[in-house]
C-alpha cells in the first residue's frame, strides 16, 4: 500500500465516523442559520436603501439619520458573529476536531 493510499483511507475512516458527522453538524447548525439571518438583514438593509429612502433620512441625532445607523449597525453586527462564531468553535467544534486529529496522528505512528 502506497503512502497516498493509506492517507486515502485514513481520512475516508475519518470521514465515515460518528464523531466527524458530529463535527460537520455542528458545524452547520450554527453556520447556515447564522448566514441566513445575516443575509437577511444585509437585504433588508439594501431594500430599505433602496425603495424607503423617506425612512432611512429620518434624522436621529443632528445630521445622523437612521441610514447611517443601520449600515453602521451592519459593521457591528459583522463583528459580533465573529465573536459569536471563535466562541462556539472553541467550545463545540475545537474539542472535536482535536480529538478526531489526535486519534489520525495516533493511527499513523
């Protein structure tokens, strides 16, 4: 058996485990809703933009409108899934991942 072989089905083992079904369900239970919502509200920006312009020149605070909230709000809220994101890596994908790469390198010895 060839070095590429045995990679082959190290990792299709890997691939074909428990463990790493988890990790690729946990993975996109959080991901897939999260682009969602965060798609949704770039869009829903970009509409108002768009076809409200009455309301997003609705002053606030002196020359502020709520335009300039909302997109400023976009950077925030691009910031804090981010933060959102590293925080549930580490405390439901790392672990796993870890695990399964330990288990690999533990195979190969």
């Amino acid at each position: 058996m060839t070095t590429q072989e045995h990679d082959a089905s190290v990792y299709e083992r890997v691939q074909a485990s428990s463990e790493f079904q988890e990790l690729k369900r946990r993975f996109r239970a959080w991901t897939f809703p999260m682009t969602a919502a965060f798609l949704a509200w770039y869009l829903l920006y970009v509409v108002l933009s768009g076809w409200a312009r009455d309301f997003m020149a609705v002053k606030l605070l002196g020359n502020i409108n709520v335009g300039m909230i909302l997109g400023l709000l976009q950077f925030v809220s691009t910031f804090l899934i981010a933060w959102a994101y590293a925080r549930h890596a580490d405390r439901h994908l790392d672990p796993l991942a870890d695990k399964l790469r330990h288990e690999v390198e533990e195979r190969d010895k």
